[in-house]
C-alpha cells in the first residue's frame, strides 16, 4: 500500500488521541461510574482472556451466575474480530480496554472518510471528508456510547456498509465482499443499534438501485452481499435466537416505556451541545439523559449549506429522508412511527429508541462535508447566509443567561449559559471560516477541519471522564486469593453500591449474580433473588463460600460469621453452611415444572444432599455412598471422576441450558434439568468419569453457513485472478 494511504488513518488516530488527551494525561478512564464497559463487558472479557491463555476459548461463562451461555449473547462480543486483540491480553490492562473504546471512534471516522472521497455519490475533496468523519466520530452518539463498545461498533460500521452498497452496484461479480461491513455491524452485538443501521442501509440500496442503468444485475448483486452478510452473522444470531426465549426481555411484559426516547427539547443541543448538560450527572432535560444527536453547530453550520445546495439532487432529498425518519424513530411513542412498528412485539421490547438519533448524525455530517465542497460554488449566495448566522450568534451571546433560567440549579444554569456563548463564538468563526474557504483562501477549509475538531474535543472529551480506576484493588480481593478451593463469592444485596460484584468477576471469582444484562436467563434471576435469606437451605445450593456485606453489618443466618474486616467498605462473612460444587443423591424427586420444583426446594425442611428433584427425570430410591474428584473444569468442557456404591445422581451447582451435553464413559448420557436450575447426571453404580460439554446446536450450524460465505469470498476475490493465471500459464507454453 502507498504511503499516502496510510495518512488519513494515522491523522484520524492522531485526532482520537486528542480527544482523549484526559485518558494519557491524567490517567482517566471512561465511561462515568464504569458503565457497561467495566460493569457488564470487562468481567466477561477477563474471563475470555484468562480461559485463552490455557487454550480454550469461551463459549460460556463460569464467574457469571451460576454459568452463561456467552456465545449465545451477542453484547458479549466473542464472535466480534474488533474484541479479539484485546482477548490476547491477560490480565486486562486499564489501557488496553481505554484504547478498546477509542477504537470505534477512529473506526467510524474512517469510514465516513473512505465513503465520502470514493463513493460515486459524493466524490467530496479531502477537507470535506475530513469534517464529515470528524463531525460523526465525535457526534453527541458515540459520546454518550463510550462506556458500550457493542453500540459504538454498530454505529462505526455505518459508513463502511453505505460505501459497501456502493462497490456491490459497481462490480457486481463481487458483490460478495460487500456483505463484510453488514455483517460486522451485527457481529458488534446490540441488535437495536444495528437494525436500525440495517434499515438506513437497506434504502440506501434500494435508492441507489433505482437509479443504476441495469438494475436487475445490481439488484443480484445487493441480494448476494445481503445473503453473505447473514451467513457471516449466523453464528451469532443463531444461539442468540436459542437464548432470546429464556431471557427477562423475552418473558417479562411489554410497557409502554417512555424513558429512553429522544424529545423535541433536545433541539436546542443541536445549536449549543451540551445545553442540557455534557452527562448523566448534570443532565436536566424532560427526561433521562439520552444522545441528542449534535454535532456541534460548526458542523451543523455546514450542513445547512450543504443541504441549500443539493436540494435539486436527489441525494439532498435521501439526507433528508435518512435524517427525518431517524428523528421520528428516536421519538419513541411521542412520534409517527414508532407507535406503529411497535405492533411487531420483537421492536417492542427494543424500547430505547432514542439510539436510532445517530443515523440523524450520520446523515448531518454527510451534509456537513457536502456543505464544505459547495462553498466555492456559492461564492454570491453565501453572505446572506452568514449574515444569518452572524446574526444568531449575537443572539447567543447576549441571550445566554436569559435562555439558561429553565435549568433546575445554579451550576446548571452556569453550564447551560456557557453552552450557548461557546455556540455563538464557535458560529462566528465558523462564518469567518466558511467565508475564507468560498474565496478558496488555503486556511479556510483546513481551520473548518480545525474548528469542527475543537468544537466537538471541548464539548465532549470530559463528558464521560471518570478520574477512578473501575478495578482498583481492595483488600478483599487479596484475601479471597489466599483461599486455593473451588468456590462462589456473593455480595450481599446491600453492599452491590459499595464493591460491585463485576469487580469480584473481573479478579477471576465466580459469583452466583449477573451482570445487569437485560438478556440474562429469566429462570437463573428469578429463582436467586427469590431465596428468602443466606442462611435458607436452598441458598446452600449455589455452593457460595463467602458474603461480601457492608461494614459491621451481622451475619446472615446461622453458621455465617466474619471473617475478615480490615477492608473500610465492607466485610466478609464465612458461609460455614456451604457445600462443594459439585455432590451425589441417592434420592430424587421428579417434577414436571420449575414451578413444582420450588415447592420442594424452597421449604424449610428441604435438604440439598438428600434429595434433589429432577425435572421429567427418574425417581431414585437408593442408598449409598460415594466419592468424587474434579478431573478437569472449563468453560465449555467438565470432568468429574465418580465412585458410587449404587446408582445415583451426579449434581453440578451450574446452570442448565440447551447445549450442555453429556457422557458416562464415552456413551451419551441426559442431562436434567436438577434442583430447579443446575444441571444433573444419572450415574450406575462402579467407578466412572462424568463428562459434560457445551456447544449450542445453532452454532454449529452458523459457523456451516459462515464457512460457504467465506468460500464464496475467497473465491470471488481470488479465483478469477487464479483462473487469469493458469490462462496465462497455459498460453505460455
């Protein structure tokens, strides 16, 4: 590759690297009070990590619950290649997960850069590329997504699929190839952010095909890229769609959840980002704080030029219909479409529809780098506009206070007022600026790169700076170490504000709770916050050796006492009640529902080494003994050494779920669904090694269909060349 292709990738880096200069100077991290990047992925991707170095990738979770079928959720991004240097690392450094962050940014960028210079749509100069790519890399919606690198991925993707629209109608023989960015933007994980992606793509194509002289042959050339980009998802998607019946969002009942949707106030953040405050802590707007779309009001500036001057192009009226349609979608039932899609009960349950905002800014930096090549062309037109704009800026900084009274505090009112100064000193560079480059002065179009960059690094960069380490250290975690054996770790409910059980995760420590994730299994959530106390029998079944509690708070029940206390947080509490991970019955009960089995489970006489209830399995009525030894224990493999005096059940305190698959000495065995949620084996009597392993059926099938489209790519991309060749070759001789 040519040098000079390597430069707008390592300017954009260098722009990135400025955005978080409070990352490299100050040693910040982000999101904000950890966010989904710490709380919910750096727990998951430690694990990965740590299950890697000893050969074995991750297909499920052991340090979440009682055991996570991760492949089989998509947030989790096993499946996504931009996880997977950061797999390599173990421990995972703080660094590490920053630069994880950053990268959708600077990915994002580079696309809309590459989009707008090689489509033939656009065709727009260097200058205006670079004001689309950094108008949308640092927009208010990849901001307020720092902290869920799934959502960010999605988004980055944006541009690249457009620009892949655009290469399937120019060369359908490969349109093949086409389907990568598609489908990357589903293997990224968050299925909202990347359905609605999916849609704007999808017109796109079909704008575009209407206007391609053969369109039957572009139109084969779009379904291939579309087919390539499913197979490629399916070993996502198909243990997705096993998991989503399971799940609280598929099971609990639909509202109509009004808290996460983007409100007409928000406008005013559009002209002066940041008016209703930079982040979840300062925002004051009718609702939770959610993105607002902005851009920034230079790019904004530009945008409308860039509008004025296509609007007798069709592609102004496509920025128009792509923008219009994200707003009435991030409206939510406030607006004209969701109320109607939201019949479809799968978009239902999506809710937070104020996400959809970003195809808005996608669309208005596109505008944005239109609006820079078009002020050379409306050199006589232009100073009516800017007087407009000079005229608006004046309003904003005499306005400011006036306009700032609506917020409920002094210091957001502060914060509001200096919002809308900066909002009318940026507009009057900007018109400075924009007047400079329609008399094609050299500066002018660079000081508009300039200025959409310092814009958007003084309105965003510290929004969602948090000058804590997420994973600091605590005294606990060094105690807890110094135990070799195979335990849980619980945090009481009342101490989750004061060490948060991701942080005992992301140590190594397998904890019976989740990670907050609105996909985890409905069954596991609802059948641990139903134990009534730590010191229930059932409670004993979660093989939980140590209670993280609040400081000097008393033990839970009897048999549970301190143990350690030199910590000024919290303490922690020996379960002496608790029991090995993995035990024999000789007596079970059958059940035909979870239901039924809480009966037995949940009584006060019930006793977990006794008897055990297996749903739709066999009564046993047995006496006898046994002994058990851990042969081996992975993420998706287990192995257990079992001596038993006469038939009995072989318990494991780990989830159940299709997938799981087992063996008694190298024969096929059931698995039952044992003791409500864990997983349970039928042993004859003897001398004989347990098997378990996992590997959803979905996957197996999707990594098939992945496979045929990687062929289909190989052979697109290299075997005419290949066939080219031999021609040659033969020919030769």
């Amino acid at each position: 590759m040519n040098r000079r292709h390597y430069r707008i990738p390592l300017l954009l880096a260098g722009f990135t690297g400025l955005f978080f200069w409070s990352v490299w100077l100050t040693g910040a991290t982000f999101p904000r009070g950890g966010g989904d990047l710490w709380g919910q992925l750096y727990p998951v991707w430690a694990g990965i990590a740590r299950n890697l170095r000893h050969g074995a990738l991750s297909l499920w979770a052991t340090q979440l619950m009682a055991g996570d079928p991760i492949i089989a959720e998509s947030q989790y991004g096993v499946l996504n290649p931009l996880n997977w240097w950061v797999f390599l690392f173990s421990p995972i450094p703080h660094w590490v997960m920053s630069l994880r962050g950053m990268l959708s940014l600077w990915l994002a960028g580079w696309g809309m850069y590459v989009y707008v210079r090689r489509s033939p749509l656009w065709g727009l100069s260097r200058a205006a590329a670079l004001v689309g790519a950094t108008a949308y890399m640092f927009s208010d919606s990849f901001v307020v997504h720092l902290g869920h690198p799934p959502i960010d991925d999605a988004m980055a993707w944006l541009p690249w699929s457009f620009y892949a629209v655009d290469r399937a109608l120019q060369h359908p023989r490969r349109a093949a190839l086409a389907g990568i960015p598609p489908a990357l933007m589903i293997l990224a994980g968050h299925y909202q952010a990347a359905s609605y992606g999916l849609a704007a793509v999808a017109l796109y194509g079909l704008w575009r095909l209407s206007e391609m002289p053969a369109p039957q042959k572009s139109l084969l050339g779009l379904m291939v890229a579309a087919l390539v980009a499913l197979a490629l998802a399916l070993p996502v998607l198909l243990p997705g769609i096993e998991r989503y019946p399971l799940t609280e969002r598929a099971i609990l009942h639909v509202q109509q959840w009004r808290g996460y949707q983007w409100d007409v106030a928000q406008m005013a953040d559009w002209v002066a980002a940041g008016f209703h405050g930079s982040n979840a802590a300062t925002f004051w707007g009718p609702r939770a704080r959610v993105e607002s779309g902005s851009v920034g009001i230079a790019a904004l500036s530009l945008a409308v030029v860039g509008l004025l001057s296509n609007l007798r192009r069709k592609r102004g009226w496509l920025l128009l219909v792509l923008g219009g349609l994200a707003v009435a979608m991030a409206m939510g039932y406030d607006g004209p479409l969701y109320p109607w899609l939201a019949r479809v009960d799968a978009i239902a349950r999506m809710d937070k529809t104020a996400r959809a905002i970003y195809v808005f800014s996608f669309a208005v930096a596109l505008a944005a780098a239109a609006g820079t090549d078009a002020l050379p062309r409306r050199k006589r037109s232009l100073p009516p506009l800017l007087m407009l704009y000079l005229g608006l800026a004046g309003v904003l900084l005499t306005q400011a206070g006036r306009w700032s009274a609506a917020a409920p505090s002094a210091a957001m009112q502060l914060h509001a007022a200096q919002s809308l100064r900066q909002a009318g000193v940026i507009l009057a560079l900007a018109c400075l600026l924009m007047g400079a480059a329609a008399r094609r002065l050299p500066w002018g179009k660079t000081g508009l790169v300039l200025l959409v960059l310092g814009e958007l690094i003084a309105v965003g960069s510290l929004a969602e700076m948090d000058p804590h380490q997420p994973t600091a250290p605590s005294p606990v975690i060094a105690y807890l170490k110094q135990d070799p054996g195979w335990f849980r770790v619980d945090v009481d409910g009342k101490a989750r504000g004061l060490m948060s059980p991701a942080v005992l995760q992301g140590y190594g420590f397998e904890v019976p709770q989740g990670s907050g994730d609105p996909l985890e299994l409905f069954s596991y959530t609802q059948f641990y916050w139903a134990v009534p106390y730590k010191g229930a029998p059932v409670y004993q079944l979660f093989g939980v050796k140590y209670i993280i509690v609040p400081k000097g708070a008393l033990p839970g029940g009897d048999g549970i006492w301190p143990v350690f206390q030199d910590d000024p947080h919290v303490d922690v509490h020996l379960n002496t009640n608790a029991m090995n991970r993995i035990w024999l019955v000789y007596h079970t009960q059958p059940v035909r529902s979870i239901e039924e089995a809480r009966t037995v489970l949940f009584a006060q006489d019930f006793d977990p080494l006794a008897v055990a209830t297996v749903e739709n399995g066999p009564a046993l009525r047995e006496q006898g003994q046994g002994q058990l030894q851990v042969l081996s224990y992975g993420p998706n493999r287990v192995r257990f050494g079992v001596q038993t005096s006469a038939p009995a059940l072989l318990v494991l305190s780990d989830m159940f779920y299709p997938g799981w698959r087992g063996w008694v000495d190298g024969r096929a065995t059931a698995i039952y669904k044992t003791d409500g949620i864990f997983r349970g084996v039928l042993v004859p009597a003897g001398q004989h090694v347990v098997e378990m392993r996992f590997f959803p059926r979905g996957l197996g099938r999707g990594l098939t269909a992945a496979a045929f489209a990687l062929l289909l790519l190989g052979w697109t991309q290299w075997g005419e060349r290949g066939l080219a060749f031999l021609s040659h070759k033969k020919g030769q001789r």
